[in-house]
C-alpha cells in the first residue's frame, strides 16, 4: 500500500514502475472496500428491517446511518492521538474488531441494541479509514497523493455497489442474520489483507517533527481557511450522499414503482459507473485544479436531482447515477485536498475532516428522514440540493500553494 520506499510490499518491488503502480492502486481500493462494506450495504435491505423491527422508515433509516455517529467519534479521536498510534496496527485491530458487533447485530433483540453496535461499527471503520488515509498521506508525494486518494475512494465506491448487492442477496436467499455473518467474515479478510500488504515503516516529515499537544496541531488546521471550508464540505456531501441513497429505497420499493427486494439490490448498480470515473479524480485536479474539478462534480450531481422525484424507473436510476458520480468526485477531490493542504500531523487533519464528514452524515439521515416522513421525497430531494449547493460556496476557499491550485 506504500510507495516505492522500503513500506512498499516485497511483491511490489520487483515489477516495473506500471505494473507496481497497478498492484499499489487495487491494494488501496480492495482495503478501502473491506474496511467500509458495511457502512451502507445496510440500506440495501432497510425495507426489510424497517418490517422485521415494526418501526417508521425515519428511526430505521436513523438506526442504520448511526454507524455514522461512531465515524464522527472516532475520527476526532484518531484526529487528537494521531502522532500515538502505529498506523499499521491501528488499521489491523480495527478491522478485526470490526468483526463483533457486525456478527452481534444478527440476532440484535430490539432497535435500540441495533442501533449502539451500528455505533461501534463505526467506531472501528472509522478508526482504520482515518488511520489509512493519514498513511496514504504521510507515504506518497504531493504529485502521487491524489492518485493514491482517488484509489482509496474508488474503494468506497466499490463498497456501495458491491456491498449493496450482496446484502441484498444474501439476506434474499439465506435471511438477517446470515448477511450479518457474512459481513463480519469480510471484517476479518480486511484485516489479512492489511496484515499481508501494510508494513510498519517510519513517517516521513511528522517522525522528525518535535512532539506538541493534538489541540495544537487542531488549532492549526482551523485556522487554516482551506482546510476549514473541506471540513465543511465534507459534512455537506456525506448529508447530501445518505440522504439521497437512504430514503431513495423506500420511494423504490413502493407505487408506483413497486420493485422486489432482490431488484432492489440489483438497483444499485447505479454505482457501476462511478466505480470507473472517481479513479480519474486524481489526474483530473492534476490538470484543472481543485476548484474547478470539485464544481463540476456538484453540477453533474445536480443535474441528477430533479430526475429522482419523476414518477418513472429510467428517469430515478438515470437521477442516481449522475448524484453517485458526483458525489463520490467530489468526496475524492476533498479528500486528497485535505492531504495536500495539511502541511503538519496529517493524522490530525483527516481525522477533523472524516469526523465532520460523517457527523455531516449522521445529521442528513436525521434531518432529511424527518423532512422525508413529513413533506415526503421532493422536499427531501430539495434539502439535497441545498446542501450540494452550500459545498459549492465552500469550495471557493479550496486553494493551495501547491500545484496545480497555484496557477
């Protein structure tokens, strides 16, 4: 997962520079997927929950996005012990501890048990998506950073799709509380993936930097009007995000678009093309700059919005696609800024960013399913647009000194 320094994995060092690269990128992505398959694979099968526990889609979609309040957690506490924590057995440990609760929640008795282990899910996906990141950050230049975060993100994308599909069919075929084992078995195959490819290595600038206080280094970041508005932004898109792909499902399953539970998964294949444009996000901020990069990514989501509340299966699908691949662009264009911009502790700064990011989530799946059961999906549709349109205004600080953003 490293470079080409002495991190790299031993199977990486003797290809040549593409084929190594290549290893490198699908390395990052497969971890990525692992360590955040089971953020949203849920939501796939929420009509399903939402009947097995007897409760309105707005506490069922609450319950399930609570992961996000774990994420939120966790990544401000990773933000303030980032300099303590050994990045690999950090990633290790919290993969493998991922595995419990997502085992516990097949027989969770009630919604509130759900509700605490989907908190500690996150705990410890947050934990390795912080500690990950901060590594990305911390082992590749400046010129390759966007590279790497794209391939990270292009992971996460992965995990939307694939996750979904498998929660799906699986709880399909087999039921609850076999998905939930099936997910736990994908915690621990993350952590030997990690285990196998993520080697202990020295930082590179924060290993000879003199020790100071974790509130220091967050005082630092905040003042920092760039990286203040990404922490922003990343509140805004993952609201946008869950409030979209949340209660999307229940305006699917329903007149008069009716689709079955397995179609259901089959739906989000919506994300397919996402998986094969974020990968281009890195040379695309590379050639235009950030700014630019992330406002067309909030225009190409945009213009999915209006075709989410047309009564018609192509136009919904055709409005997911276009929101998936906006979104999740515009997620690694904030991301591999928050990487370049951070100039010390780059631990702290990811963390800030993912705990805002996920706090951004956790408040959507709130706000947007008491708007969802009160005024119905167009007015949740709205509050969508609204908060894409706030991360457009934030993006106006997304500049560094560094290239390309200098032009």
């Amino acid at each position: 997962m490293a470079d080409d320094s002495d991190a790299a994995p031993s199977a990486a060092a003797d290809m040549p520079s593409s084929a190594a690269a290549l290893l490198r990128f699908i390395i990052i992505a497969v971890t990525a997927f692992l360590t955040l398959v089971d953020l949203f694979a849920t939501q796939a099968i929420l009509p399903e929950l939402t009947h097995h526990y007897g409760v309105s889609p707005a506490a069922m979609g609450t319950a399930v996005n609570a992961s996000t309040l774990g994420m939120a957690i966790a990544g401000l506490a990773v933000a303030y012990f980032s300099n303590a924590i050994d990045r690999r057995l950090g990633i290790l440990l919290s993969l493998a501890l991922l595995a419990i609760p997502t085992a516990l929640l097949a027989h969770a008795p009630d919604l509130t048990t759900f509700t605490a282990l989907r908190i500690v899910q996150g705990l410890c996906m947050a934990a390795a998506f912080t500690l990950t990141l901060a590594y990305l950050g911390e082992h590749y230049s400046a010129a390759d950073s966007a590279t790497a975060f794209a391939a990270y993100i292009t992971g996460n994308v992965a995990s939307n799709l694939v996750g979904r599909l498998l929660a799906a069919g699986v709880t399909d075929h087999f039921g609850l509380a076999s998905n939930f084992y099936f997910f736990a078995v994908l915690n621990l195959l993350g952590a030997v993936l990690v285990f196998s490819t993520v080697e202990k290595a020295p930082r590179m600038k924060e290993m000879r930097e003199k020790k100071r206080s974790p509130f220091a280094a967050w005082i630092d970041h905040l003042r920092n009007p760039a990286l203040r508005a990404s922490f922003a932004i990343g509140f805004c898109i993952l609201f946008a995000f869950i409030g979209t792909f949340t209660y999307v499902n229940f305006v699917l399953v329903k007149p008069p678009l009716g689709v079955g539970m397995m179609t259901l998964g089959l739906i989000y294949f919506v994300f397919l093309p996402s998986i094969l444009t974020t990968p281009l996000a890195g040379r695309a901020v590379r050639r235009f700059g950030t700014r630019p990069t992330f406002w067309a990514s909030i225009v190409v989501a945009g213009i999915g919005l209006p075709l989410l509340v047309v009564p018609n299966l192509s136009a919904v699908l055709i409005g997911m696609v276009l929101v998936g691949v906006g979104t999740f662009f515009a997620q690694a264009c904030a991301t591999g800024f928050v990487g370049r911009a951070a100039t010390t502790d780059r631990g702290s700064a990811s963390g800030l960013y993912l705990g805002s990011y996920f706090f951004g989530g956790l408040i959507g799946s709130a706000v947007l399913g008491i708007i969802f059961d009160m005024f119905g999906w167009a007015a949740t549709v709205a509050g969508v647009g609204l908060s894409l349109s706030v991360a457009a205004l934030f993006a106006l600080s997304l500049k560094t000194p560094l290239a390309p953003e200098a032009a």
